[in-house]
C-alpha cells in the first residue's frame, strides 16, 4: 500500500495502468477509491498510469486538526510528494472540486510538475460560491451536507471533522489562481456539469481566455460520482494531445 511522506503527514494513494502519468484528486469527502467507483481509472489506465491520491484528512491518509496543514501551498506539496514517490518529474494533474483547488496549488507553486491541468467543478474566477454575509459557514455546509448526500459523509467522525472544517475553510484562499493557472505554461482544460454553479463562470473564463471547456450533464456531485464516457474520453484524449 503506497504512502508518500509530506511535512510529516502520510499520503497515501493508488496507482494502475501503464504508461504517461495522470494524477486524480478527488473532492471535499470523497478519496481515491472514488475514481475507481465512477470509472475513471478503468478507462483511463488502459493508456496511462493512474495514480489516485487521498487527500490529507480522507481516506487512508493522516487526519491531522491543524488548520495549518490544509493551507493551498502544504496540500500542493502532498501531490507533489506522490509524484517524488514515483520518481516522476510531470503529471497530467486532474482535480474536482477541492481538487481543483489544490491543482490551482501546484499551478501556482510547482508548475514545472505539470504536464498538463485539468480542473473540474471549481471556479478559478470566483471559488466558493458566496452567502448574503460572505463566506458560507461550516456548520452551515456541514449540516446541508448531511441533509442532501448522507452517504457521502458518513464516514466523517467526530475526531476526523475539525480536519474537514480545516479544508472547508482553507478553500476560500484564492490568491491570484486564475493568474497562476494561465501562466503554468501547460495546456488546460476546464469541465462542469450543466446544473453546478460553477459552469457558467467556468464556461466564461475558458471562453475569454481560449480554453478547452467539457460541459456534461448533472449538477456538482452528479458530474463526478455517474461521469458520462464520452467526458472520461475527452479527458484522456485531452492528455494525449498534450
């Protein structure tokens, strides 16, 4: 069972297929084994090696409190640390959601890494969507959350929740992400489910700024968790060309 070692914390991820090394980082309460669930891996590991990583406070990695440890620049270096793990110098970087953002975290602190960036259900422009009082407040989330997608939240214990609260948080750090990703140097590509927030910020931002752009059916969490084939295709497609 492989685990990379980052600031002390463990990472652990998977890893099938061979060939040009792709990278998935799952979202907020997902994990690496959710790839394998929505058919991601079987699809792409007949071209490429599929690495999938546990974020730091999910899955088999560590679950440290620390707010600290979930800062964009710490959680970059836990993908980064994977890819040391496997002794390769690029990735094509795929990240959803909370994935997304910690893609933005390699564009912007290590973008000699990426061989190309794939960012899905997250606004570059924008981020988290914003209440009438700003920032929407954890227990907020975590109360809706609980309420519309029981089973995907299930597993978050009462010691393992600060770590949650930690990422939740950490996600409203921006900190010139659009900025970082256009000037990465790799070909990017942006995809949304039709009814996620996200698509239409995230459809203008590729439009005005020459990006490919996968629109699919579904809203944030139908997009990821039932992938249409043709999305999973274009995607590896996608990688080839770059």
């Amino acid at each position: 069972m492989p685990f990379a070692t980052h600031r002390g914390q463990k990472i652990h991820y998977t890893v099938e297929g061979d060939g040009p090394l792709v990278v998935l980082q799952h979202g907020l309460f997902m994990d690496a084994e959710s790839w394998r669930a929505n058919g991601f891996v079987a699809a792409l590991s007949k071209r490429f090696t599929v690495a999938c990583v546990d974020s730091l406070g999910h899955g088999l990695s560590d679950k440290p409190a620390d707010p600290s440890l979930y800062a964009q620049d710490q959680r970059a270096g836990d993908i980064v640390a994977v890819l040391d793990g496997l002794g390769a110098e690029k990735a094509h970087l795929v990240g959803y959601s909370m994935g997304g953002w910690m893609a933005v975290g390699v564009a912007k602190y290590h973008p000699q890494r990426l061989a190309s960036l794939t960012i899905g259900g997250w606004d570059l422009a924008g981020g988290v969507p914003r209440g009438p009082a700003g920032p929407i407040r954890f227990d907020i989330f975590w109360g809706f959350s609980q309420q519309v997608a029981p089973a995907l939240v299930g597993w978050v214990t009462p010691e393992i929740l600060p770590g949650v609260q930690a990422c939740f948080e950490a996600l409203n750090t921006l900190d010139g992400a659009a900025r970082a990703v256009l000037g990465a140097g790799v070909p990017v590509l942006l995809w949304d489910g039709t009814a996620d927030p996200y698509h239409a910020p995230s459809q203008a931002f590729a439009a005005a700024h020459g990006l490919p752009f996968v629109s699919t059916s579904g809203d944030h969490l139908q997009a990821i968790l039932s992938p249409r084939a043709d999305v999973v295709a274009r995607l590896g497609e996608f990688f080839a060309e770059a």
